[in-house]
C-alpha cells in the first residue's frame, strides 16, 4: 500500500495519431490541492480519466486512494468523486431532489440520501434554493451543486476539471471557496484548469502538463522561480545621473544592475524582493534622493506556463 493519494508512473494513452499520455507521472499526498495546468490538449482531461477509472490506459500504472486503477477499478470508485466541464445535474429537478436522486445511485437508502442531501444543501450554501429547479440556479450555484453531488459519499479523492470554465468572477469565487472547504475536510482534490490564477489561489502543488505528459513539478513559489526571481525597479529623477545610482544601489545591494535610459529606471533581479526593497530605501535615503517609483515585481504563473511550453514547442 502507498501512503500516497495518487501515484500515476508513466501512463500513455493513443487516440489514432494522438498521444494523449506520453509518460504521465504524478504524485499527490493525501489532503492537499493538486492543480494540473496546461493548454488545451495537453492531455490534463485524459490524465483524469484514466486515475478515474473511465479509461483504460495503453502503458503505466497509477494507484489512487492505495488501488490499482486497472486490477481494482471497483475499489477506486468507492473512494472517488468526479466533477467534470460540464454539469452533471438534473435541471428540471430541484437541488434537493438532485442530490437525492445522487445519493440513491450511489446506493444509499432514501432516508439516508435525504440525510445526506440536507447536509451537502448546507455545506455548500444552497438550503435556501433547494426546492427550486436547478434551471433557475446561477452558474456559480450549479456548479457547487455539482461539486455537492461528487461528496454524496465523502470521497477520499475528488477530481475537478476544469470546474469554473465559462463562470463570472463571482461564480469562480464562489466555487473557489466550496473547493477550500472540501479540502479542508480532508479530501484530496486534483484539480485540472487552464485558469493559471486559479491555480495559484488553490493549489498547494501544481504539475504543468504539455503533449501528454509533465514538463513541471512544484509550489507556485517554486515555479515562479525558474523564471527568475523578484524584480525590483526604481525609477530615478532625472536630475540625478542614472549609471551612477545604479552603481551606488548595486553595490549596496550585491547584485547586478540593468538600466534603462530612456525611462531612467534602474532594475535589480533578486532572490528576496522584500529584503531587497528595504536595502533599497535605505540606499536611496543615504543618498538623498526620492524615487519617482519604487516597485517590486514578482514572477507570475503566466510567465511560467508561457516559459514552459515555449520550451516544449522548441524541443
């Protein structure tokens, strides 16, 4: 047995001439958010599908809650819950009735699914709507009754794809936070989003898949990293000579300096953007002069993505 929640070792998977898996590989502990990032065919959805048990994979292996998903699909699907793009919901049905119906599926007795129904209402903030056809819901309300139906039996593991595709920022908002409380409660949660700032608000972990397999693995500090660190750029008077305060700031800092003529702006890349805007300030106020600006600039997991499969195109 694996004190992993998910384990997949190079799963492959054709489509004809596609490779919708070339190699996958994950790792995920139990409890966390796991956010699994790409473009559009990288293959993020097939990779769900195969921990799902919904596809048999051509090569690998992968275990979830500590089963074999090809020798012990059954047991994996008793400690799953799947939320996919598209709703999977009655709309003519009330909320109550949904989940109801949910729970009746997945083998519950009536009085336990109604149970069970009125306390996801309550989790998931939809008590007041209960009663009323899910047509009428909101796009956020839908997709958190969706999330309500994949924690009809508490799974050990729940798969999110790409759950806030087409929603407002209300709605994502909204999702965001059943998703946090879903977590907290225990439950591993993968979630597959090309939203890279959704991946950063969730995510403890996150892998970036490109052409079917990882290209990336970390924290969204640590990835941010690979694209270089903190940024911190100051904007001088331009009554003040330009290379000679970037001399004097670099050498109180003990980093390089780049200069820009034309907008008279010095920039440091740093380890410590923090650290390095105190010294900084302190330098400026030695030297008695007032910034026009003064930002630091970190990294964002827009320009890791980008970084990661420019990389990939030119392989």
């Amino acid at each position: 047995m694996t004190d992993n929640a998910l384990e997949a070792d190079g799963l492959r998977k054709r489509y004809g001439d596609l490779q919708a898996l070339d190699g996958f590989d994950l790792t995920v502990p139990p409890g966390v958010i796991h956010g699994l990032l790409g473009p559009n065919g990288a293959g993020k959805t097939t990779a769900v599908k195969a921990l799902a048990t919904l596809i048999r994979t051509d090569g690998g292996s992968a275990r979830v809650a500590g089963f074999d998903v090809r020798t012990q699909a059954r047991e994996v699907r008793r400690r799953i819950g799947l939320v996919g793009q598209n709703a999977a919901v009655d709309e003519i049905l009330g909320g109550r009735q949904n989940l109801v119906m949910f729970g009746r599926l997945f083998g519950l007795s009536t009085a336990a699914a109604r149970a069970r129904a009125d306390e996801l209402l309550d989790t998931f903030g939809l008590t007041g709507a209960a009663e009323r056809a899910v047509s009428t819901y909101s796009g956020g309300m839908r997709r958190r009754l969706d999330l309500a139906a994949g924690f009809i039996l508490t799974p050990a593991v729940l798969f999110l794809d790409e759950p806030t595709t087409g929603l407002d920022p209300r709605a994502r908002n909204e999702v965001w936070e059943s998703v946090r409380e879903i977590a907290a409660r225990g439950t591993t949660v993968l979630l597959t989003t090309q939203y890279l700032d959704e991946a950063d608000q969730l995510a403890a972990r996150i892998s970036v898949m490109n052409h079917g397999r990882v290209v990336a693995d970390g924290t969204p500090d640590e990835l941010k990293r690979q694209v270089g660190g903190d940024r911190v750029t100051v904007t001088v008077p331009r009554s003040e000579p330009l290379e000679a305060v970037a001399q004097r700031l670099a050498a109180a800092l003990g980093e390089a300096a780049v200069t820009d003529a034309d907008t008279h702006r010095v920039t440091f890349e740093v380890g410590a953007g923090v650290v390095a805007l105190a010294d900084i300030v302190r330098a400026l106020d030695q030297l008695g002069i007032a910034p026009e600006d003064l930002v630091l600039r970190r990294p964002t997991l827009d320009e890791v993505f980008l970084t990661l499969t420019d990389k990939e195109v030119a392989r």
